[in-house]
C-alpha cells in the first residue's frame, strides 16, 4: 500500500467518526435524551 492511499484511509475514517458522533448527538437532542458519557478509564477499588 502506498502512503497516499493509508493516508486517504485514515482521513475517511476520520471524516465517518466526527460523522457519527454529530449523528448521534442528534439523535439524542431529538429523542430528549442526555448522551452517554464516556468511560473516564479509572477502575476504583476498595480493598478492606
């Protein structure tokens, strides 16, 4: 594969993501709905 072509790739990809966002954020300003938040990647324990 040349660069030009997994460059291309990656914007598309990029282009569909924002797309899909706006899209859902849409949807939920339709529906009424507050959007899920997103997982903040900390995992809390409580050890005894």
């Amino acid at each position: 594969m040349s660069n030009d072509f997994c460059l291309d790739l990656m914007a598309k990809l990029e282009t569909a993501f924002k797309e899909a966002v706006d899209h859902y954020l849409d949807t939920c300003a339709e529906l009424g709905e507050k959007p899920n938040k997103p997982y903040s990647g900390k995992l809390t324990l409580r050890i005894p």
